[in-house]
C-alpha cells in the first residue's frame, strides 16, 4: 500500500466524516426541530424511551448526537437518569441503521440503462439535484434536503475512495495476519475500540470496516470483536461531552458506557463461550459490507434486549461511578449550551426559565408590597435576595439569548425569541422597583412615619391596581395569551390616572398642612415606583402583541390603541377604573 493509497484512504474517511455531518444536521433541520421536543415529552416509558432513542438516531445518523442531548435534558432536569436510560439503549440500536445506508455504495449496474442503477450514477445524480436545490431555491426546506442529497453524495463518494484504496490489501500478507489476530476476542475488542474512539463517531468506524470488507479477507471471526469494540468506543464522545455537567448528567454519559461495555460483554461471553462448546463453523464465513450490516444490527439489538429490563440496574452502577454531590441549585441551570444546536429545545428551555422569572418578580413585588403594612427585616431580605436573582436571570438569559440568535432559526423561532430578549429587561427592572419600594418600607419603619388615613387608603387603591396588573402580565406571558395582554394597556392607563390623582390629593393636604415634606417625599417615591412597575407591564404586553403579529413598534401601537381606543379596551378601561376608583 503506496502513500497515494494512504492519502486516498485519508481523504475517504474526511469525505465519509462531513457527508456524514452534512446529511444528519440536514435531516434535523428538515424536521423543523420537532425530533428534539418530542424526544423528551414522549420519554415516559421505558419502550417509549427505547423507540423514540432508536427513531431519532436513525434519523440524524449518530447515537452520540442524540445520547449527547440526552445528557443534556438530565442535567437541565427534564429528564431522569432512568429515562435517559432507555433512549441510549435505543440509540445505541437506532445507529447500525448507517450501515445499511453504506451498502447502497457497493450497488452495481450491468450495462446499458441498468448502469442507472450503479452507485456511481445514483450519486451523481443525487449530487446534481442537491447542488440544484442549494443554489436556486429560495426555499429554505430545499435548502435543507439539498443538503441532505450532497451530504449522501458526499458520504458514497468517501466510501468509494476508501474501498479503491484499501481493494489491494487482501494480497498483502501483513494485512491478512493482522485480521487473523483480531479473530482474538480481546484484541479485537480493543482495537475496534480505539478506532470508534479515535474517529468519535460509531458509523465512521464501522464504514471503514466495511470499506476493508471489500477485500475479501475479513471474516466473520475478525470482523464480530471489530464490531464488539466499535459499540463500546462510541461512548467515548458522549463521556467528553459531560465533562462539564452536574452529577447526574455526569451519571447518564457514564450510563452509556456500562450499557455498551455490561452488554458486549455479556454477548461476548456467551457467544465465544458457545463457540468453545459448539466450534461455530459460520466465522471462518468471508464478509461483505452488507453480511457486516446485518452483524452489526443484531449485535446492537442482542445488547439492547439483554440490558433493557435492567435499567435500574444500569443507574444504580453508573450512581457508583459517579457520587452524589450536593449543591446550591442554579435557577438558570436550564439554559445547557449543548441546546444550542437545537433551536427548539433552546427555546423552550429559555422559555420556562424566563417564565420562572417572571414569577419570582411577581413575589418581589407581592413580598414588597406586604411590607407597607406588616414590615419585616426578614421580608426586606427576601425582596433583595429575588431581586438578585432577577439580575442572574437577566445576564443567563440574555446571553443564552444573543447566542441563540446566532443560530438557524425558522421565522416563528426568531419571533420567538425576539419577545424574550425584549421582555427580560422589563421584568428584570420590575424586580428593580420591587427593592425601590421595600426600601421605602424600609424608611417609613425606620423613621417611624404614619400616613394619614386618606393617604393609606389610596396607596392601599393604587397597590391593588398594580397588583392586578403585574398578575394579569405574568399570566399572560407564561400561557402566552394575547386576549388576556390586551386587558393590560387599559389597567395601566388606570394606573397612570391613578398616579395624576394621588400626586394632586397629596399637594392638597401639603396646602392644608395635613402631610409633612419629609412623609411626601416617601409617598412620591412610592407612586413613581408604582408607575414604572405598570409602565414595564405594558412594554411586555406591547412586545408580546407587536412580535407575534411580525412587527415591533412600542410607540406606534400605543399611539394607535390611545387614539382608536377599541369598544373591548373601553369596556376593560370603564371596568377597571370602577374597581380601582378612590373614595
């Protein structure tokens, strides 16, 4: 074997790595996104979890991209260790699919109009639809299955190069000894291993062998522990993977590896155990890339059901390897960067964490506001410690955000998250005005000052209404309402009118001498803080309504609603300055 064969080879395996790449990032986005979701909401069961595992493998071609976002969902807390479980055990099935993929390459055509048939015109003209669609589609759909078509091509013309490479080894004596030792179990193993682990991908791996099976002097002997080592060496990726992930992240990436490595083994010990008994005279049978297809499935499904009714007993071994370890839990820790490359569920994670934001913010202000009446300092220290926690929330999400933006996303995705980014300021000063108010608590505890009658009564009015339209906010934005958004610009124009009011009432009673300059300044800091709380409602609604509609103009849309004012914000407005009138 010459350099020009080693350097053939070489760059067989490149093409055979990116075809690889290139069709399984097409299949996903083809799918739009929606393997990643239901991956994770259909996991519930155990066959559930092995049958979605072995589906979305075989779709997007690697049982480490898929053990890898299930890794992810762990250690996000989306899924248990348990139910990661199930799905590895159906990917490490759902990936022998490639091999029958690569079989296609070895098809032949006759002569005539049945060369059509031959691989070498299947891809090419596979090729020239794909870069056809890439090119003069406008569509992004086709973009997506012309990626898949080049990405085949790509794939089938690696292998033909690495298969015109290696075609002379089965003369060469140093090559037909070297797969005579590998008929020893252990070396077998341990070679097919490194190899997996070297190339980080399982159907890599296994191509190459199949690319040497075209030699005619691989046998079903030397080619079985080959196979054996492959399945465990895919692990490897996935282990890599969870090197920054909590425990049990940590524990279903170990998980991958005891599957694969208890279930070789096992097969191997009763399969050569057999052999010593029995002497199987099938192994000395030459393989073809097809026959190593066929091996490669069953081994996979013999350690699929081997290891399937003992999932509890995979977690329990996987928990031995890797210790609990107690830590404060991150309230971002949702946001897992390996989401990224999947838009989807990258929203979605956002969404639930944003959402959870806007909870808390709604406990500042309600913590905050009870203050006024039953002040505490182990309140007060509650306002502040959530009003911390908007700030992380805000600095997670908006830069979980602003990487995500820089992803392939469909027009809805990008809609989608435009709204976050627009939002989690607004919720984030929320929390801001939540601490403003507590600390006015604060002073009007510390300082010992009473209100007058009057003045409690309407601060008690204006609480309520901005209570009420935080609530309404909140529970729109996380059921993503638009019917119950559109109630909230005319609770906050009662608010504003409120605010106008209250600051007359209080000039009144300076006039009469009933309030002092330094109980006013207190009050006014109050309202204002009010104010804003249900000024940044109405930018969060406004955001929801504007974006989903494919535009975003705050000012535009105000204007329009305060000057066509609609018989429902009418209605909603008349409704809500009767329940918030003051006496």
């Amino acid at each position: 074997m010459g350099i020009s064969e080693v350097i053939s080879l070489l760059g067989g395996v490149a093409m055979f790595l990116f075809g690889m790449s290139l069709m399984g990032d097409g299949l996903k986005r083809v799918s739009g996104n929606k393997l990643e979701p239901i991956l994770f909401r259909l996991s519930g069961t155990p066959l559930k979890g092995i049958l979605l595992g072995t589906g979305v493998t075989a779709v997007i071609q690697s049982s480490s991209a898929t053990s890898v976002m299930v890794v992810g969902f762990v250690n996000s807390g989306m899924m248990k260790v348990r139910q990661a479980i199930s799905v590895i055990l159906g990917a490490i099935l759902g990936t022998s699919i490639t091999g029958w993929v690569i079989c296609l390459s070895y098809i032949d055509g006759a002569s005539g109009w049945s060369s059509l048939l031959s691989t070498a015109s299947l891809t090419g003209i596979i090729a020239v639809v794909g870069i056809l669609l890439r090119m003069f589609s406008k569509n992004q759909t086709h973009h997506h299955i012309g990626d898949i078509m080049l990405g085949f091509a790509v794939l089938m013309f690696g292998m033909s190069s690495m298969s015109g490479a290696v075609s002379g080894l089965g003369e060469q004596p140093w090559f037909t000894g070297m797969l005579t030792s590998m008929t020893l179990p252990l070396l077998g193993i341990l070679v097919g291993l490194l190899f997996s682990a070297l190339l980080q991908s399982a159907s890599a791996a296994v191509g190459i062998v199949q690319a040497l099976s075209i030699t005619g002097a691989m046998t079903l002997g030397s080619a079985l522990p080959l196979l054996m080592g492959i399945a465990i060496g895919a692990s490897v990726p996935v282990l890599l993977s969870a090197l920054g992930a909590n425990t049990d992240g940590k524990r279903t990436a170990f998980s991958y590896l005891v599957a694969s490595f208890m279930g070789v083994m096992v097969c191997a010990s009763l399969f050569y155990i057999g052999d010593a008994m029995f002497r199987f005279p099938f192994l000395d049978r030459i393989m073809d890339p097809a026959s190593l297809a066929l091996t490669n499935t069953i081994l996979r499904l013999a350690i699929l059901c081997l290891l399937a009714p003992f999932t509890d007993v995979l977690e329990a071994v996987a928990s031995l390897i890797v210790p609990e370890k107690h830590a404060e839990a991150d309230p971002t820790l949702r946001l897992e960067d390996r989401f990224l490359g999947h838009p989807a569920l990258a929203i979605e994670q956002s969404r639930q964490t944003i959402c959870d934001m806007a909870e808390k913010t709604e406990e500042a202000m309600a913590e905050s506001m009870n203050l006024l009446s039953r002040y505490s300092e182990s309140g007060f220290e509650m306002v502040r410690e959530l009003e911390t926690a908007g700030d992380h929330y805000e600095d997670a999400l908006g830069s979980y955000l602003v990487k995500l933006t820089g992803q392939e996303l469909t027009e809805r995705q990008s809609r989608t998250v435009s709204i976050f980014l627009h939002t989690l300021s607004d919720f984030e000063r929320i929390s801001d005005h939540a601490l403003n108010i507590a600390k006015s608590t604060k002073e009007i505890h510390d300082k010992e000052i009473d209100f007058s009658e009057d003045a409690e009564q309407e601060l008690s009015v204006m609480e309520r209404a901005v209570r009420e339209t935080l609530r309404v906010t909140v529970e729109a934005f996380v059921n993503g309402d638009l019917s119950l958004a559109r109630r909230v610009e005319p609770l906050e124009e009662v608010v504003d009118d409120l605010c106008d009011e209250l600051k007359l009432r209080h000039v009144d009673r300076l006039q009469k001498g009933q309030c002092t300059i330094s109980h006013g300044f207190v009050f006014n800091d109050l309202i204002t803080n009010f104010e804003r709380v249900s000024d940044h409602c109405s930018n969060i609604a406004v955001a929801m309504i504007e974006l989903e509609g494919g535009s975003f103009d705050t000012h535009e849309y105000l204007g329009k609603v305060k000057e066509k004012r609609s018989p429902d914000f009418e209605r909603y407005f008349r409704d809500y300055k009767e329940r918030y009138a003051l006496g």
